[in-house]
C-alpha cells in the first residue's frame, strides 16, 4: 500500500479527504477582502481579467485561487447581497481540487459552485455545471449570472427545449448549467453528425457536479439512449397471452416479490398453451426468454408502484424519486410485456442508434468535482467507480436539529396509524411537518388519511419540477403538512415560516420543521437526505423515521425478524428489531451495490467498443480517412470518378458512405447485444457465468468491426450515385434517419432485486430438464 493511502487509512474513511487542508486558501482570501471593497465594479472585473491573463498551463497556484475566493466573495456580496461564508470558501477549494465536497442542505452549495466554475473558467477552462434536472439548470445559471458577469465568465444554459444552435452556444460559453440527461442525449446526437461543423459539444473538459451522489451513484446505472426509424416492435403478444392464462398454481413468486419461476406446472401447461413439445429444447430460446420476460411484467411489476398508466402509456416510476420517471422506458420486450398486460397499444419502438451509460459519461472529463449533502458515507463508492474523493465541509452555523430514533411497528397499519397521529398532533399546534414517503402509492394512502383526519397535505408528486419546487419552498410554513417522495424538490431550499420568512419567528418557536420518514430507505444516505431538510443554516427542527417489519426493506433483504410482541398499540421497543432493522437496511446497500457492479461490467464492455467505433469515427468525420479507404478499396471505380468528381466532392461523398455504414453496423451491434443480455441467463443453462458468456459472445460478435465497414462501405462506394454536385444520398441507399428520440433506459427493473431474479431464473434452468 502507497505511504499516502496508508496514512489516509490511518486519519479517517479511505477515500475521504479533509477539506480543512483548505483553511489556509480562506484565511489568504480573507485578507484580501478590506483592499477589494474598495474597488470599483470596473476594477473587479479588471482584477479577474488579470487573473485570467496571468494564468499559466499548469493553471493557478495558491496565491491565485486564494485570490479568486476573494474576488467572487467580493462579486457575491454586490450582485447577490449574500457575502459567502468561510465554509462556502472551504467548499470551492475542495470543488477547485477535484473533490466531492459534502456540504449540508442549505449551506448554499450553489454559490460554491459558481465560485468554482468561475475559478476554473479563469483559468481558461470549459465548465460544465451539471444539475439533476432542466428547472434547477434554468434556475442557477439565471441566479448565478450577475455575479459570474461581474467576474468576466459568460454563463449559458441547456434545457429540454434549446436549439441545436442555442446548445452550441451555451456549451461554447466559460459556464454551462445543463442537466445530466441533457449533456447526455447531446453526447449521443453528435454521434450521429456527418460534418464537423453540426456539432454541438467541444471537448469535455470540467464538470462539477450538483447532487453528485444523485447522479454519480442512484443514477449512473442507467443508460441515456438515441433511437431512430419506426416500429420494429417484439412481438410478445404470444407470450403475453400465455402469462395472462397462468394461474397462480403455475408459478412461484417469493414473498419479498423480487423473483418469480414458473413451476413445473407452469412449464408444462405454457407449453400446452403454445403447443410445444419442450420449451427447453434447442431453438425455443426467444420463446423462453419472452415467457419469462411476460411473467415478470405481469408479476412482479406492480401498476402504481413500478409504474403508472397515464394517457393510454405507461410510465415509468422512478425508484430513487418515486415519481414519474421522465423520458424512462424498459428494454424493448419488457415494455412490450408491460404494454400487452395493461392492454395498451404497443409504444413505437425504433433501432437503438447508440446508448451511453451516465458513469461512462461523466469518466469522459478532463476534471470532475461534485457536490452534495451526502458524499462521504458514499466515499468508498466513489472511489472504485471514479476515483474520486470526498471530504466533509462543516456547516455555518452548528445544527440543533433533533435526530430521534426509529419508532418501530409489527405492522404497516400500526405504523401508518401513529405516522397520523404524529403528524395530527404536531399540526395541531401550527408545526409544519414534512412526510417523506417511499412511492406515490404510499404518498396518495397517507394523503388520503391525513384527509380523514381534517388535515389538507399539499401532496408532491407532480411532474413538473417547478412546480414541485414551489410546493416544496412552502413547506416550512405554519402549519403546513407536505407529503413527498424522497427526491421530489431536492435543491429547493426550505425556509421556516415560507419562502419569504413571513412566519420564521412563530415556526422557530414550534420547533421548527418536523421531518417525518415513512420507512427506512434502501440506504441509509437517502434516510439523511430526507432528514437534512430541517435544520439548515441553524435553523431548530425534527426528524423522525417510522419503521414496519412489514416494510419492503424488510420483508426482501431480512424477513427472519425477531419474534417480539408489540405493545397494544403496535409498537415495538427493542435493540434486537432495532439492530434488525440496521441489518436490513445493510443488505440492500450491499445488494445494491452488487446490482451497480453488474450492470456495469455488463456495460464495460461495450463501452469499450464505443470507444473504438468512435476512435473510427473521429478519423472520418475530422481527418481524411474515408478517402484513404474507398480509394484503397475501390481504385478503379475511385479513379473512374476523379475524372468528373471534385475532390472536395468526392471526398464528403466517401465520408458520408463511410458513416452511413459504421453507424449502421454499429446499431447493429447494439441490437445484438441487447438481445443477447435479455437472454443469455437463458442461454447459458446454468453451466457458466452468464457474464462472462456474454463478454464473449459480445466480443465475437464484434471481431472484425472495422473490416466489415470497410467492405461494406466498398460495396455502397461501387453502386452509389455520385455526381460533380456529390452523393445523391437517397439514390445511394445511404439516407439517414429524418428523426431520432432520446430516452432513458431502466435495464434494471427489479432495482437491487434484478440479481436475485436472474440467479433464481438460473437456479430454475439447472434445476429444470
Ligand atoms: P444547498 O444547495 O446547499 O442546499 P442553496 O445553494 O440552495 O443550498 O442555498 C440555500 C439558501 O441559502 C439560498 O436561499 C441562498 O440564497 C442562501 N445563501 C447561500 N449562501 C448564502 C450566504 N453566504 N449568505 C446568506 N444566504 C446565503
Ligand atoms: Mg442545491
């Protein structure tokens, strides 16, 4: 072990750094605080042109980073009224270092965000400000403008509705504030161009992260996908109808919901239904795999809870949000599946063009630095996924809030009842209470029982942020009661008495706000999170998490609870449930973090031949490397056009060609291995590591890529229409698609359960014929 990363061991978590290694940046920015309040607007804004202009290739060293704390410090208190503390100053250095910093809820992490994009930028470098959504990009680029314009750093930002030619300028400016998916999708339209100059997006360069657990960890795992053409639907519908036969007798589902097998019955009667002989037999593969597929939406995917079905679609339901899930689909034949249980018309599907996976998106940055409430119970994590580092920021002023423990239930109706009788009372007095559920069903039953008891909730789960953002704002005013999922409003800040303080000294004397969890989350950072948003800045405050034994978490991860009786009124008080519980909770964090692992390793792998393609790609769209082929290729023909072609012409001609075919292949490789991931726990029979059958059968496939384009593309070079006015593409079958669509992909619809289902589906196949 290196000397440094035994010496980190030995001073705090592996992994986590302290950020107070920066208190000496903030004691020299201090310094400099009495000479800059003397300059004018013009001079500061000199001062960071300066700054600028001094900054070497290897960037700023102390003295100047010291320097641009001062200055935006000084920018701060001038455009924003708000003169940064000393622990956002800690908080910028830890981001200007390259850490993830963990800064609590309210601290205002947005200005030590901007204050270090400005850092970056002055140093000449391209930053993107990535947000978990377009409402918060909108909202901080427009809030940090003023100050970043006084310190000389253009700002620009990226929504869902922006040009090509406003991403492009955005994302030319210092700063661009732009949201995870959108970056993403951006990446993957790129892909597609044929001319350098329809690019949006340069080099990526710095990225600071905002709610960097959110995006590094809940949702790296799912990858952002460009499709393209119409309806090349799976045909399910057999399938489906099967399932929808199966009795209960026909399957096995286990208690926790995670996994369902068809029983021997089940097998039987569905090849009855089919009218095959043995569904197992060579051949019947796709079969198979779309029987189980069809078992599984119609099991274990639960309407209202995975899902809901709004305007004749389905929808996806957001397992770290519990809400809507924006733009999210599952992989082709489970949608199918899910489409068909409900009845519903087929949703059009297309050709996947390409798909990145949000981590590998992030890996492609020069520099990346995040921030967050919770970073450093998560250090270990982003370490082995990035190599990141996290360290812990103090907060202003010290919290009080009151963190109490668990109350703990034998059943869901008990803890439900007391969560009501918590809230009634604390209302009953004017408190503001905000309860955190698990999903939307949960959030509309607690409603709807509130309701009974003459209370009116403001209920979150709309799906639009910004709205959620100003029910959210209100939730520390007097008297109010606000049901919402875990990240329903995340980065909207809470401030007793309402969003304009008009009640805060009335609220402060209740207490404060009153968090109340509904359940354990599935790890225990999500159970901070939620209790964080009381208590920010100093402000006084509650939190209190209910626990059932009949909780999801539970009932999947530790069902062997301890026998104990409750008191009449459910409750239960015991260090043996509460070290349950703990334990519980600790085995969804590892299951979960085993179902990251997986997917990625999935993932590496054809990452690492997007890689290539796009090395491929690179050389043809930016240098000449079209022309070399086909002319080396195809030299008659080549030498036949030169005659009457000219060369810029026949040149674009060649590169077009090119592209058309490598795309294409491309697509078709993708397609290929979706297919096989879908069946290849299936396919295997139990005999080997499906992963590692996958790897191969994925690498196989992909031998010879580059081969095939060439010859491919030799082949369209010989038959194409090629004039002095260049390629007729339509003539030459190399036409691109007129459209393409963006979405997510949830390729892991049991959430930390998917494993567990795929090892029983191998488990059923050993054990089987
Ligand atoms: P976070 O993202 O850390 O939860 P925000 O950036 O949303 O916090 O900021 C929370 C609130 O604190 C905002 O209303 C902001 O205006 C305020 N704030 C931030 N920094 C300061 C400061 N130095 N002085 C006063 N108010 C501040
Ligand atoms: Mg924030």
């Amino acid at each position: 072990m290196p000397i440094k990363e035994s010496f980190r061991r030995l001073i705090g978590r592996p992994g986590t750094v302290d950020q107070r290694r920066h208190q000496r940046l903030v004691q020299a920015a201090g310094q400099l605080e009495p000479a800059l309040q003397k300059l004018t607007d013009e001079e500061l804004h000199g001062a960071c042109d300066a700054l600028r202009e001094g900054s070497g290739p290897s960037g700023f060293g102390n003295a100047e980073l010291a320097e641009v704390c001062a200055l935006g410090r000084e920018a701060a208190r001038r455009t924003l009224g708000e003169r940064p503390f000393d622990v956002q100053l800690l908080g910028t250095g830890g981001l200007l270092s390259g850490s993830v910093v963990e800064m609590a809820t309210g601290e205002g992490k947005t200005l030590s965000g901007a204050l270090a994009a400005a850092g970056f930028a002055l140093q000449g470098r391209h930053v993107q400000l990535l947000t978990v959504n377009d409402y918060l990009a909108a909202r901080d680029a427009n809030w940090m403008q003023p100050l970043l314009a006084l310190m000389g750093v253009s700002v620009g930002w990226v929504t869902q509705h922006s040009s090509r030619q406003q991403r492009r300028e955005a994302y030319a400016g210092s700063v661009c504030y732009v949201s995870v998916n959108e970056v993403g999708f951006d990446v993957l339209r790129d892909r597609l161009c044929t001319d350098a100059a329809e690019l949006v997006l340069g080099e990526p360069d710095v990225v600071i992260i905002d709610e960097a657990d959110a995006v590094l960890i809940d949702e790296a795992r799912v990858p952002l996908v460009l499709a393209a053409g119409e309806g090349v639907g799976d045909d399910i519908g057999a399938a489906a109808g099967v399932v929808a036969e199966l009795s209960a007798a026909d399957y096995d589902a286990d208690p926790g919901g995670a996994a369902v097998n068809l029983t021997d019955a089940g097998i039987e009667h569905a090849e009855n239904l089919l009218g095959v002989d043995n569904l197992y037999a060579v051949g019947q593969g796709d079969l198979l795999t779309q029987l189980n597929v069809a078992l599984y939406a119609q099991v274990l995917l639960q309407r209202d809870v995975d899902y809901l079905v709004l305007d004749g679609q389905v929808r996806l339901v957001d397992d770290n949000r519990g809400r809507v899930a924006d733009r999210q689909r599952w992989p082709d034949g489970l949608q199918a599946a899910v489409e068909e249980k409900e009845g519903l018309k087929l949703s059009e599907r297309g050709q996947i063009l390409d798909s990145i996976l949000v981590q590998k998106l992030i890996e492609g940055y020069r520099t990346i630095c995040g921030m967050t409430g919770t970073a450093v119970v998560v250090s270990e994590q982003l370490r082995e996924f990035y190599q990141l580092e996290a360290g812990a920021v103090p907060t202003n002023l010290p919290c009080i809030r009151s963190d109490e423990p668990d109350r703990m239930y034998a059943t869901t109706e008990a803890k439900e009842q007391a969560i009501v009788d918590l809230v009634a009372e604390a209302h009953h007095t004017g408190r503001p209470v905000l309860l955190g559920t698990q999903d939307i069903a949960e959030s509309e039953r607690l409603a709807a029982l509130l309701r009974a008891r003459d209370i009116k909730p403001a209920v979150l789960n709309a799906k639009n942020d910004s709205r959620e953002a100003a029910i959210v704002a209100e939730a520390g005013a007097y008297a109010a009661v606000t049901v919402s999922t875990q990240m329903a409003g995340r980065g909207t800040d809470i401030r007793l008495g309402g969003a304009d303080e008009a009640g805060h000294d009335r609220v402060v004397g209740l207490s404060g706000l009153l968090v109340i969890g509904t359940s354990r989350y599935h790890t225990s950072r999500l159970d901070d999170q939620l209790r964080g948003r009381a208590g920010r800045q100093g402000d006084p405050g509650g939190s209190v998490i209910f626990v059932s034994l009949e909780d999801p978490l539970i009932t999947r991860y530790a069902p062997d609870v301890p026998d104990e009786t409750p008191a009449e009124d459910g409750q239960l008080d015991s260090v043996a449930v509460r070290r349950h519980i703990d334990h519980a909770q600790r085995v969804a964090e590892a299951a979960w973090m085993s179902t990251h692992r997986t997917t990625w390793r999935y993932h590496q792998q054809i990452q690492a031949q997007r890689d290539e393609v796009l090395g491929y790609r690179h050389q043809v769209l930016h240098a000449d490397r079209a022309a070399l082929e086909l002319s080396e290729s195809c030299p008659q023909r080549w030498a036949d056009l030169a005659e009457s072609v000219p060369g810029p012409q026949l040149a674009e001609a060649a590169r077009l060609i090119v592209l058309y075919q490598l795309d294409q292949l491309w697509a078709e490789q993708l397609a290929f291995t979706a297919e096989l991931r879908e069946g290849i726990h299936l396919r295997v029979l139990g005999r080997q590591d499906p992963l590692q059958a996958f790897h191969r059968e994925a690498a196989n496939a992909f031998r010879g890529f580059a081969a095939r384009v060439r010859s491919r593309a030799a082949e369209a070079f010989e038959g194409a229409t090629i004039t002095s006015e260049g390629l007729d593409v339509g003539a030459s079958g190399v036409k691109r698609p007129s459209s393409t669509w963006t979405y997510l992909v949830n390729d892991n619809p049991f959430g930390s359960a998917g494993d567990h289902v795929l090892r029983s589906l191998g488990n059923l196949i050993r054990g089987g014929r």
